[in-house]
C-alpha cells in the first residue's frame, strides 16, 4: 500500500505524539498474524494502559532520531509497537505474558526515555510490582521511622498514666473492702 506524502506526515506526528507522551515503547515482531491475534493483544495492552500499533518503520526511525534517539535496531522487520501512557512495568507484563505462550509475536525490546532496553531487560521490568503497589510500599518505608518516633515520644506518657491508673486501683480496692 502507497502512502501520501500528506499521510505520512500525518503518521510522523501521530508517531511524534505517541513518543512525547509516553512512559515506554515496547517493540514486538510478528509472523503469520491473524486479526483475532492482535485484537487480544491489543485488549490486553488496553487493560494495562496502552496503546499497541502497527508502525511504518523508516518513519519511526525518523521521529526517534528528531527527538534524540539514535539507536534504532529494534524497528527492523516486521513491528509492532506497544505505548505505555501510564505504568510502563504494567504494558511491558502484559506484552510479556501475551507472548510467553505465543509463536506469532515476540518482544524486540524497548524504549524508557533515550534508553534501549533488550528483550530481557523487558522481562524484567515486566517482573516489578504495579505501581500502586510500589507507592505503598515507599509510603510504608517512609512513614515507618516517624511513626517509631511517634511511639517513643508517647511511650513515657502512657508509662505514667499506667502507674497512676495502678496507685488509683489499688487504693480504691482497700476502701471497698
């Protein structure tokens, strides 16, 4: 299919958009691929936050080297290209567990920011908790030493008022006698 100077243009900014808005880039190549196959994959990318296209490669090799990346090897052959707008970890698990059981698709590798990660490196950012749970689980690691100065500073207190609920007891239970 021959594109139009006009629609490629429109293609570079749509590739340009996608670049500046997004946490990663994954890229995938594919073989024998159905649409049913990259609808599913496509819903599964959805769910994590983004976005997964067809892309034509010499112009996305264009749009990264106007915004700075020069390393472009992964957008040979056959792409597709996943978008993270939101969790990056969260589209990188799902291409991941999409194409663990698949033939037709593989992870290329990918993109945060001006870096390139490999296929493994994928994997691995794939392997990191989502994100609500990390904030959580920084918030906890934050939070714990004041909440340990928030005991010891009221522990004295507390020590007091045991010793005087204690004398109060013990006096009340001699008169009630």
């Amino acid at each position: 299919m021959a594109f139009t100077r006009q629609h490629k243009e429109e293609m570079a900014k749509q590739y340009a958009k996608w670049l500046e808005s997004s946490q990663g880039l994954f890229t995938l190549s594919y073989s024998k691929m159905k649409m049913v196959d990259i609808n599913a994959l496509r819903a599964k990318v959805r769910e994590a936050g983004g976005e997964l296209h067809v892309v034509k490669n010499t112009l996305m090799t264009r749009v990264m080297h106007e915004h700075g990346i020069t390393d472009t090897h992964l957008l040979e052959g056959t792409t597709l290209l996943a978008v993270a707008f939101g969790d990056a970890p969260a589209v990188a698990k799902a291409l991941t567990e999409a194409t663990a059981k698949s033939e037709i698709f593989v992870v290329k590798g990918g993109f945060l920011g001006r870096n390139v990660l490999d296929a493994a490196q994928v994997k691995a950012l794939a392997s990191l908790p989502p994100l609500p749970i990390m904030r959580a689980t920084l918030l906890g690691t934050i939070s714990a030493p004041a909440s340990k100065l928030v005991r010891t500073l009221a522990e004295p207190a507390r020590q007091a008022a045991a010793v005087i609920k204690a004398y109060s007891e013990k006096e009340a239970a001699p008169a009630a006698a």
